[in-house]
C-alpha cells in the first residue's frame, strides 16, 4: 500500500460521516473531506473542508466536527 492510500485510508476510517480524497494537481497534493446531506440542525456548518496536507486536514475535521474536544474550544 503506498503511503497516499494509507494515509487516506487512515483518515476514512478515523471521520466515516467526511469522504476524504486527494487531489495532486500540478504535482501539489491537495486533501479535500466533503460530507452531506447536513441535517436541518448542522445547516450552518461547512460541509466541505480541504489542506495542502493531511495532517491538516485532520485539523480542520477535527474543528468542524460537532462534539470534538477542538470543536469545543472554540
């Protein structure tokens, strides 16, 4: 398994309600997680978030996921 899908298949299986991918345009990675439908009471929250790395797109998961201990800092 090379790293890319390892990598992917680690953060699919830690957020399963966000379908992660990898985009590497212009040979630059680029990690989007999209999720959705959101339900009526999540409408004001982002369904789509993305990272020029993976580790930050855990960050940015982990602060827009409802529930989380970064989420709740906020």
């Amino acid at each position: 398994m090379s790293v890319l899908a390892q990598m992917l298949a680690e953060l699919r299986a830690e957020f399963p309600d966000w379908r992660i991918t990898c985009t590497q345009p212009l040979g630059h990675d680029r990690w989007w997680a999209t999720r959705g439908p959101l339900v009526r009471e999540h409408l004001d929250e982002r369904g789509t978030l993305d990272s020029t790395s993976a580790a930050g797109l855990r960050e940015e998961i982990l602060r827009h996921t409802p529930g989380t201990a970064e989420e709740s800092a906020r």
